[in-house]
C-alpha cells in the first residue's frame, strides 16, 4: 500500500510518471507462487513434477522481470 500511495504522490507533485515498476512490483508475487507450490507439494505429498516446473516458470519470470524493471527504472533519473 505505501509504495502504491507513494508513486501516486509522486507522480502528483513532480508531473511525471515512473516506469519499470509494474514489472518490479510483480517479482513478490511470483515468489509467492513459487512457495506456494512447494508448500503444497510438500504438504500432500504427491508428485514433485509440477512442483518443479512452476519453480522453473517462476524463475524465468523472475529473472525476465529484473531484466526489463531495472534499467527502465533506472532511466527515469538520468
């Protein structure tokens, strides 16, 4: 929440918005997600092969955020 009325002020009294961060601001989620599989695959017990593919889809969407979030970030205060 503070971070969403942040940039909402922001965007306010400077004029302009900031980019990258909807991308940045989806990397807790998919870590959420991640966890969430393991915690349910280990919880029933069962088969370990979804667990292990939705980790590898949360990683590269991971990794795929921060590779697009950052410099876009990053070129808002040149």
């Amino acid at each position: 929440m503070a971070i969403i009325l942040f940039l909402t002020f922001y965007n306010l009294f400077s004029g302009r918005l900031i980019t990258g961060i909807p991308t940045l601001m989806l990397i807790p989620a998919i870590v959420g997600l991640g966890v969430m599989s393991v915690w349910r695959s280990r919880q029933s017990g069962r088969g370990r092969g979804g667990m292990w593919g939705i980790l590898a889809v949360c990683a590269v969407a991971v990794i795929l955020c921060l590779y697009v979030g950052i410099p876009d970030l990053l070129n808002n205060f040149r």
